[in-house]
C-alpha cells in the first residue's frame, strides 16, 4: 500500500523535519488513493481498498527509476552536445582570427 503515514517517513534524512513538523498526516502517492487516506484521516481502523502488491510497488519504483535515468541521460546528452559545439565553434573561431592576422 503507498498510503504512508509521516511515521514511516519520520526516520529518513531528507523527510525528518517535515514529518517531525506535521503532528498527523497521510502521504498519498496515487491519484486513486485519494479517498482511502480520507477514509483513514476519519478512522484509523478502516479497511483500505486501494492497497498495492510488493511486486506492484516494485514495478512502480522501477519504473520511475527508469524514467528518471533516461531523463537524466537526456539532458546530459544535450548538455554534452551543446559544450562540444560550442567547442569546435570556439576553435574555428581561433584558427580563423589566428589565419586573418598572418
């Protein structure tokens, strides 16, 4: 299930403080899991309808570390291409003044 409460979020570095701050609260991560974190905000006890498998999870999290690694490599690939223009640009530039001045 991805509906977490800031409990479970209280012990990582990155969430501490702001789990630390918000005295009670539910992380919801899916869209459709909207109403169930309702439902849980109103009784703690309530049967959640919108839980995930383990392999559910981890097809989630796969996925969104694929996503993230092939947009990375994007834009590092971008950035690559560009500062190598820029390089032969600078350098035609360079051999050009070097050739006018002789």
């Amino acid at each position: 299930m991805l509906v977490s409460s800031t409990d479970s979020y209280a012990n990582i570095p990155r969430y501490g403080h702001a789990a630390k701050a918000i005295k009670q609260g539910i992380w919801v991560h899916l869209n459709n899991q909207y109403a169930d974190a309702l439902l849980l905000l109103q009784n703690p006890n309530a049967k959640v309808g919108s839980g995930l498998t383990e392999e559910q999870m981890q097809l989630i999290e796969a996925d969104a570390k694929f996503t993230l690694y092939r947009a990375s490599s994007s834009f590092f690939s971008k950035v690559a291409t560009v500062i190598l223009l820029l390089s032969i640009i600078a350098f035609l530039s360079y051999v050009a003044i070097n050739i006018y001045k002789t």
